[in-house]
C-alpha cells in the first residue's frame, strides 16, 4: 500500500478511488476480526447469547459502552482488555481509512505550493 511521494505528481482519480477502495477493504477487515474476537469471547466466556454477544460487541467497540454485566471473573477480564483492545482498533481503523483522503489533500497543498514556489 506505497502511497507516492512530494517529488512525484498527484495519482489520478481512478487511482485514488481505487487505493481507497483497498484501504477501505483493509479497514473493513480489522472491523469484522474485531467483531468475531469480540462476539466469540463474549459468547463462550460471558456465557451470553449470540445476539448479545454480538450487541455487546459493537457497542465496546464503537466506544458506546457495555450493555450486558459480566458475572464471572473470566468475562470480566475478558471484556475488560477487549475494551483497551477496541479503542486502539478504533483508532487504527480510523487512520488506515483516512490515511489516503489526508494524504492526497496534503500532496495536492505541497504540489500547489512548489508550483507558486517556481513561478
């Protein structure tokens, strides 16, 4: 996923849309590993049903909060570090998703500055 360089010129837009699709694939991926950890340990050490496994899931992930209690200790340490887990994989998702959109904004400034630069 090599992104160009400040000597070379801006992607194209096909380009662009294409490398956005890729990180957009790769941000979508880490989303549904972190669903499947997340709902199979809620599963089978919090001992909850599928439904709530998985409600309980997108909920520590997406920073909301739990919404079923954890009886044992198991569960608890589980969902303890699968929350410190879920915020450092919300904002890695967040990062590779925008990471082309920041990094072409931030190309298209430097080339337009070089360009007044050289006049």
């Amino acid at each position: 996923m090599k992104l160009e360089n400040r000597k070379q010129k801006v992607t194209t837009m096909s380009n662009f849309l294409f490398r956005l699709w890729r990180y957009g694939l790769f941000a979508a991926g880490l989303i549904l590993i972190s669903l499947l950890i997340g709902t199979v340990g809620y599963r089978f050490i919090g001992d909850v049903s599928w439904l709530d496994s998985f409600h309980m899931t997108c909920m520590i992930l997406t920073g909301m909060g739990p919404v079923v209690e954890m009886k044992t200790t198991q569960a608890k340490l589980f969902s303890s570090f699968y929350a410190l887990y879920s915020g450092v994989a919300f904002l890695s998702v967040t990062a590779v998703f925008f990471a082309p959109i920041i990094h072409r904004l931030l190309h298209i400034l430097h080339v337009d500055q070089e360009d007044e630069t050289k006049q």
